[in-house]
C-alpha cells in the first residue's frame, strides 16, 4: 500500500472521463504500445497519450472506449511522442493492463468524485 495521504491531496489530482478518437500502433515505443487520441470534453479538449495496453485491446476495439485519466500531470515525452494524460487500468493475473473506465454512459470531462 501506498503513503497515506490527505483529502486535499487527493482532490490535487484530476482524473476525468474520456472517449477514445483515434488509436494506432506505437512501434518506436520500448514496450509494446498505442497511441491513443482521448476527447475530454470542451473544457479541457483532446489530449494524446502512449499506453501499454495491447495485451487486450488493439486499435479498432479502442476508438469510441471511455477512459479514465489523469489530465493533471505535466507532458512527458516517450520517444518520439509527447504523452499528455495517463490513461488509468490495472494489471490482470498475467500482468496485461485492463482500462479503467465508468460503467454507464458519461459526458466527456466528467471528473472522477
């Protein structure tokens, strides 16, 4: 288990609802990867990020997805691609991450409460 940590800590990080607009194959990436194109909404927009997440999806079953992210965090570049949210999942029994996303429908940008 993680530190402890206060609810103001936790309200420090955002992490919104999003629908997956474009996905393709990250082949420079060092561990198997796409590149997807997340819309959040208008406040926030579109956003792209670089997830390890091929053990169970692939391009076509992404776009249209609803995700969980968090929109808070600075860019990070990975290789040649500039990651702008992390895209939450956990890991299976054989280590391959499943997404984490909301069981009902959402608008884009819905924050996680």
């Amino acid at each position: 288990m993680a530190d402890e940590i206060s609810f103001d800590d936790f309200l420090k990080v955002d992490i919104r609802a999003g629908k997956v607009t474009r996905a393709e194959p990250f082949p420079e990436a060092r561990k198997p990867a796409f590149k997807l194109w997340i819309d959040f909404g208008p406040e926030i927009g579109e956003k792209k990020t670089s997830a390890q997440i091929t053990a169970h999806y692939t391009p076509e079953t992404l776009v249209g997805k609803m995700v969980m992210a968090v929109v808070n965090f600075p860019p990070r570049q990975i290789g040649p691609f500039m990651s702008e949210v992390l895209t939450l999942g956990v890991s299976d029994s054989e280590g391959g991450i499943v997404l984490i996303a909301p069981d009902q429908e959402v608008a884009p940008g819905e924050r996680m409460h």
